[in-house]
C-alpha cells in the first residue's frame, strides 16, 4: 500500500472506533451490571435477564457498524481488510492446515 491508502485506511478505522466508542462503553458498563447481578447472593434472575437483553442488542449494534465499516474499507480499494489469512495466500500464515504454521 502506498502512503495516501495508509492515510486513508488509518483515517476510516479512527472513523470507526471512534462512532462504536459509545456503543463499547454501554456494553461494557452493562456487562459489569450484569456480572454484579449474578454475583450475589439473591439474584434478581428477571433484573438478569433484562441486562442479557440490552447486552445482545448492544453486541448487535457493534457487529452491523464493524459491517458497515468493513463495506466501506472494501469500496476505498482496501479488499485486504478482512479477509484474514485469504490476503497473503493459501497455506500461509495462520490459515495453514500444518501443525505450528501459524505465526500468530
């Protein structure tokens, strides 16, 4: 890649964290609220179950913008991003069928 594609995929992750970052902090926040909950003696299963809710909605919201993001990286001629191992070859990297292959 050359330094304007670097600049341009740099500029459209900061982009992405930066609209999920709200999403993230309520996920986590409701995730504590969640393991707190379970955590006690007397737990408010109903209390729980709301919270397991919220979370799963939340998970959904950030998987649909790291979807929507990804669509955009592939439209701004990234087509590396997110397609793992697939970017540099079969049987390389961490997508090779042989023990100790992998590099990560």
């Amino acid at each position: 890649m050359n330094e304007g594609q670097i600049k341009s995929l740099e500029k459209e992750q900061t982009a992405f964290m930066q609209s999920a970052e709200t999403i993230r902090q309520d996920l986590y926040s409701k995730q504590r609220a969640l393991q707190s909950e379970l955590s006690k003696s007397d737990p408010d299963f109903g209390n729980a179950i709301v919270l397991q809710k919220e979370i799963s909605d939340l998970e959904a919201q950030l998987d649909q913008k790291w979807i929507d993001h990804m669509i955009i990286m592939r439209k701004n001629n990234h087509p590396e991003i997110g397609q793992g191992c697939a970017a540099i070859g079969p049987m390389m990297g961490c997508c090779s069928p042989y023990p100790g292959a992998c590099w990560q």
